[in-house]
C-alpha cells in the first residue's frame, strides 16, 4: 500500500504508508510542545509486534504501533500524547486510523501465516502424464520419455 493519511485534530501529523515502511512525521505548535524537533520516525512494518487503537470519542483517539523494545502506553490519551509511536487523531479522522490498523493487522497476519508451496512428487507427475496419455493429448514415446525424466533414467 502506498497511502498518505493527513491527521489535523489533534496536531497535525502526517502518515504515509510505503510500502513496509510507515512515516510518520509531526508538525505545528501543539506536536512541538509534546513531541519536540523529532522529526520524521520511519517504522518497518516488519519489525512491528501489534497495534493500538483507542478510538475517539469525548477525548481524542489514537493509533500506537507497539514493536519490541517500544513501551505500550497505558496512561491514557495523556501518556500517548507524550508517546513517539502513537498518532493522535479526532472523530471525524477516525476511519483513516482504522484503516492503518487494519493494514498492519493483515500485514502481521499474513507474515505469520506464510503460504506454503504446493509440491509434487514424480509419482504424481507420471500419473498426471499417463492421464494425459490415455486423453490422446500425448503419445506412448512423449509419455516414457517424460516418465524416464521424471525417474531420472
């Protein structure tokens, strides 16, 4: 996914999905006073153990991107405001939050559940020439040659 998601609620902070990698990169008065000079944080999704979301409501939400090493907030909206790897959002910017945890929560799914390959034997392979064979598709010579490659005779 290649996606830039503009968060101006709660500060403005802007979110760009590339590829396996998230940037987030914070700006205006209210982000200087909590998060300072940081700059843009680059995150690889790879290296990301889960996600967050506290959706909003009376206070704002937020999305935190939890990897190993990084401490999960649990102060609250207060303590995530303060947090590097929380993105504060309101109401109405709600569904582009949900839409980012969704993508990294496919992500990490599908990096946990890797697709197994399908094999096949020679056996399978002979017979699926024999079968092949007795259609009339293929000759008895294209046949035996095949099953003494697949042999390896």
């Amino acid at each position: 996914m290649n996606k830039v998601f503009e968060f101006k609620g709660a500060g403005k902070t802007i979110v760009t999905i590339d590829g396996n990698f998230i940037r987030v990169k914070r700006k205006g008065a209210l982000n200087f006073f909590n998060h300072g000079l940081d700059g843009e944080k680059t995150i690889d999704v790879n290296n990301l153990t889960g996600v967050q979301m506290k959706a909003a409501g009376f206070t704002s939400g937020y999305i935190q991107f939890i990897f190993p090493g990084s401490k999960e907030s649990k102060g609250g909206v207060f303590a995530a405001t303060q947090d590097e790897n929380t993105v504060m959002f309101v109401k109405k910017e709600q569904h582009m939050a949900e839409e980012i945890k969704k993508y990294i929560e496919n992500f990490l799914a599908n990096k946990s559940n890797p697709q197994v390959a399908a094999t096949t034997s020679g056996a399978d392979e002979i017979i699926k020439y024999k079968e092949l064979m007795d259609q009339g598709i293929i000759t008895e010579e294209e046949f035996q040659a095949k099953k003494k490659q697949l042999l390896g005779i």
